[in-house]
C-alpha cells in the first residue's frame, strides 16, 4: 500500500482562495486591513466634505483651519468657509471649502 503524502497539502484552489493571515478579518467583513489597525481613515467627497474615522478630538478650529487629533498625528484641513457638521466620540464630518489636506505627526 501506498500512503497518501498529499493528505495534508491544501489543493491548488484552496491555496488560491485562501486569504493571508493578516487579511482573513478584513476580507471576512470587505473592509480594508488599515481600518482594523488603529489609524484614522478619512473619505473625501470632492473638495467639499471630509469624514474623519478615528477623532480624537478638535484642536484648532475657525472659518480656514479645521485641525482634529487622531491616533499618533493630527489632520489639518484649510480653506474657507469651513464647518464641524458632526462630531462624535470618534469621528467628525468637515464641510466647506477645501483647498488642503496636511498630515501632522
């Protein structure tokens, strides 16, 4: 008799559909690996409205600057006529007009 040496080898298709390690969570819920790590995720609709996943707080905020602390850095969003439409205990939606995006660390 002869033993089978592929009892414990994944087939080719198996290896194929099968997620790495560190993605199995993410892809299990179709969400990006970041948004499982800790960092801020921030969604632009154009230049005139920004979510920020992940706030911790606002640290500066007027009519041109709108400065908001996330995990390990800060965003800062300038233009005009900016605006806090909503703020949560981890997550702010700036409106207005955007003209920049700066990452402090």
């Amino acid at each position: 008799m002869r033993k089978n040496s592929n009892r414990n080898r994944k087939s080719d298709d198996e290896a194929q559909l099968s997620p790495p390690p560190q993605g199995k969570l993410s892809s299990l819920f179709d969400i990006p690996p970041s948004a499982l790590s800790g960092t801020a995720q921030i969604e632009l609709a154009g230049n005139r409205e920004a979510l920020v996943e992940g706030c911790k707080g606002v640290l500066e905020y007027d009519e041109t600057v709108v400065k908001l602390a996330t995990e390990g850095m800060s965003v800062k969003f300038t233009g005009r006529g900016l605006q806090i439409k909503v703020l949560t205990h981890d997550s702010a939606v700036v409106t207005g007009y955007i003209l920049g995006v700066e990452f402090v660390t």
